[in-house]
C-alpha cells in the first residue's frame, strides 16, 4: 500500500512546486492523481486545490483547461458531480492569456452541459 502511495504524493507535490516543468507534468497527469486519490478525495480536496491554482503561468492553465475538458467528471463520481468542475472552469475563463480562455470556451462547448431541476436539487448532464 504504500508503494502505491509514495507516487501520487510525489504527484501532489509536483503540482505545488516552484518548477514549472514539474507542475506542467503533474497536470498532464491529474487523471491519474484522481483516480488514486478516489472520488471522494477528488472532490474535496483536489478540485478544491484547481480551483484556488488560477495565478500559474499561462502553458500550465492552458494544460489544466485542457485536462479538465477530457471527462474529468468521471473522477470525481460521474456526472451528478460534474457541476463541481464549474468553479475551476470558471475561474479558468476570467485569466488574462487569450489562448486560455479560449480552452475553456471550447471545454465548455464540448461539455455541453444541461440543468435540469429536479426538486431543490440541480443534476447535470452532458452530452
């Protein structure tokens, strides 16, 4: 077990270090931190950690819009869960770089995401 462990901290801690190579990597590997972590971790801590890592260099954010738009839902416990990924889209869409921005538009695009209320709560869907 801890052999399984060892590389996902190591993960974590590439996503919080000063290298930005290393966070880049990290990013590209933030399916793979997900689905170690398990769905509930996902959601209340990695999510949490994506959306207050908006201030980061530009080819970083590009690479989290990116990974964020190729059905990361599923980690973090299917679509019913998918509005949590909202916040760090969100913030994501209000960076300076163009180029960003526009991930996110066309993440968002393919998203395709639908309200649908039923009773005080909001289920998603996507397409």
């Amino acid at each position: 077990m801890i052999n399984q462990i060892a590389p996902i901290a190591i993960l974590m801690d590439e996503l919080r270090s000063e290298d930005v190579q290393l966070r880049l990597n990290a990013i590209h590997r933030i399916s793979t931190i997900a689905l170690a972590l398990g769905p509930d971790r996902a959601r209340e801590e990695l999510i949490v950690f994506l959306q207050e890592s908006v201030d980061d260099e530009d080819e970083v954010l590009l690479a989290l819009a990116e990974e964020l738009g190729r059905d990361f839902e599923e980690y973090i416990g299917g679509k019913e869960y998918a509005h949590l990924l909202l916040g760090p889209l969100e913030n994501l869409s209000a960076v300076e770089e163009t180029v960003v921005r526009d991930k996110v538009r066309g993440q968002n695009t393919q998203f395709c995401v639908f309200l649908t209320f039923s009773g005080p709560h909001i289920r998603l869907q996507s397409r």
